[in-house]
C-alpha cells in the first residue's frame, strides 16, 4: 500500500485529489494551514496535520511512511500576487524548498507539482506547448516557474522523480456520499462561481469586451477538477527517476466569457445577469491548452465538458 503526502490537501484541487487517492486505494497525509483550505473538507480516512510548508518540523512528521508527494500547497490568486509579491515567494518558492530538502533528507524522491498556465505569460501561440517559452507576466507565474526550475535541479542532481502539471482554468466540483466537495474560496475570484453567484443586485461583471477575439472577450481553457485530480493520480504512475516532466493539463478547446455565461443560463434555466466593465490588470486574451503530452505520457485526457463543469459547480454551490 502506497501512502501519499498531499500538502495544500485541505484546499479545493488538493481536497478533491484526496478523495480521489483515497477512492483508488492508497493510503493519504494532508497538511494544509488552513489559511485557504478548510479543515472540515479533510476526510477522517486521511492523516491530517495542520501547518505550513515552511515549518520543517512538520514538514518531516507529515512525510512519515510516504512514498511519494503531491504538492497542492501553495498562495494562487495572480492579483493578491501583484500587490503581495514576498508573501508569494516566501511561500511558494521558499514553502517548496523546504519540502524539498526534507524529502531528499527523508530520501524520498516521487513529487507530482501542482504549476499553472500563468508560467507562460501572455501568448500569441495557441495552443500552448509545454515546449512554449515561460514568460509569467505575473510573481503568482514567477513563483509558480521558480519551482518548476528547482525540480529541474533536483532530477538532475539528487535523481528525484518529477512531473509539474500545469492548470489551465479548473472548475467543477466532486460529488461525495457525504455531499458535494464545493469550491469554497474567500474572495471568489474565477469566473464559474461568480456567474452562478450573480444576482440582478449584483451581476456579474465580464471584464473587458475589446479583446482581439471572435465576441471581445477572453478566452480560457476549462477543465473539470475531478479529471484533474484523475490526472494527478495518473502521475504518480507515470514519474521516472531521474526526469522532470511538465505537462498541461486542460481540455485542449478554448471558451470565452460569453459562452461561459450563456452555457450556465442555460444550465440553470435563467439568464444570468451581467455588465460589461473594463478589463481586469493581468488577463491575458486567450490560454488554449495543447493537451498531446498528457495523453501520450500520462494516458489521460477529460471527459467532463463545459456543461458538466458549470452544472456541477451549481449543484455543489446550493448543497
Ligand atoms: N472573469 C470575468 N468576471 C469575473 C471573473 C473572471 O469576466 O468575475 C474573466 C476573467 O477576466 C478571465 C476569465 O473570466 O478572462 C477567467 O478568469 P478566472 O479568474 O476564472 O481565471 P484566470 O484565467 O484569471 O486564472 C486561472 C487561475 C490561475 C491560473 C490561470 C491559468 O485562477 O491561478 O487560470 O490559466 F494561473
């Protein structure tokens, strides 16, 4: 029986990856400092301790008996990341280097990294290669890049196993004998929440309508968060010794903010209310994933579409 660290564990990909671990037989730590993650999401079958990354002392407890991590935990919002740059380095990119060098020290050497599409930055090539020059045009980006760089060292020099999967737009949600496993983030910042959450009081506001694309606004990639936490699962099996992989992860087809909005009216059976405002700082026009790399080396691809994602994340937000 294999037993997985998952840090960041009690958050909404890293709570759903767990579920997921657990239902598929392996034996499951979370740590997690709650500072987004909710504690009441941790299922009582997992070893649960609350602290940070870069406590090391806690980090060494948490990887007792594991065989291999799966590292969620981390600060994700590109805005708070403008205004907070040091807190993302100090967490992100520091966090994960003391979980490094307490892995090496514990000798264990099997990591799947959470990274992102922020690593890319803004680009004119779509869909996006992992081959694809990282350019972050944000320190959420920067940090997320640093990390993926600091494996790279650590396959090289101390013949660690490792793959970062980049995210592009997660959402969605797990249904669980105990009830939906919702997205629960403090600000809602992503646009699925927002458009179920909006009101005729408060509408949804679509930043921006003057993007070069085919209806002016943006365009993202969605992807279902139980297919990613399937992903993660998937990647474990797949780490070498030796190598660092990085792999998208999404659904290879790009939706704008108005299909967004459109497919959830009609989801929901009403017309969600929205303005147009002007953009928001750091959008990029469009982040298509290019999704071949995780087929070949993974065997993964989604099978949860837009509709699925929206009707999901409806359902989790009114259980
Ligand atoms: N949007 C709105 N109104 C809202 C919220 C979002 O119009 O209330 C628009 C955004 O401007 C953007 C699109 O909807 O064009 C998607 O925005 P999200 O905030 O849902 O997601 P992002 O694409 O900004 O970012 C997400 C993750 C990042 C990750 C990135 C990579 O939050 O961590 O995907 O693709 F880096």
């Amino acid at each position: 029986m294999s037993r997985i660290l998952v840090t960041g564990g009690a958050g909404y990909i890293g709570g759903t990856t767990v579920a997921v671990l657990l239902q598929q037989g392996y034996e499951v730590t979370v740590l997690d400092d709650c500072s987004t993650g909710h504690a009441d999401s941790v299922p009582a079958a997992a070893t649960f301790y609350q602290g940070s990354i870069l406590d090391g002392e806690i980090v060494r407890k948490a990887l007792e008996d594991c065989d291999a991590v799966i590292h969620f935990a981390a600060k994700s919002l590109v805005g708070e990341s403008v205004e907070k740059p040091d807190l993302y380095r100090s967490n992100n990119v520091n966090g994960s280097q003391v979980l490094f060098d307490e892995m090496d020290g514990a000798g264990i050497t099997r990591i799947v990294v959470s990274s992102s599409a922020a690593t890319y930055g803004d680009s004119r090539e779509q869909p996006i290669l992992e081959s694809h020059k990282a350019h972050p045009t944000n320190p959420y980006g920067e940090t997320k890049l640093a990390v993926d760089n600091l494996l790279v060292d650590l396959a090289h020099e101390e013949n660690f196993a490792a793959i970062s999967l980049r995210y592009f737009n997660v959402a969605g949600a797990l249904m669980l004998e105990s009830g939906w496993l919702a997205e629960r983030h403090d600000p809602e910042t992503h646009l699925i929440p927002n458009v179920l959450r909006a009101t005729s009081e408060k509408p949804l506001k679509i930043f921006g309508t003057d993007w070069d694309t085919k209806d002016g606004t943006c365009i993202r990639d969605y992807v279902h968060v139980v297919d990613l936490a399937d992903a993660h699962v998937k990647a474990l099996s797949a780490l070498e010794t030796g190598r660092h992989e990085i792999i998208n992860l999404g659904s290879g087809g790009g939706y704008s903010v108005r299909e967004v909005v459109d497919t959830a009216s009609k989801v929901v059976g009403y017309e969600i209310p929205a303005i147009e405002v002007d953009r928001r700082a750091g959008d990029p026009a469009v982040l298509i994933a290019s999704i071949e790399k995780a087929k070949t080396i993974l065997g993964w691809s989604p099978s949860r579409d837009l509709e699925m994602m929206i009707s999901d994340a409806y359902k989790s937000l009114k259980d």
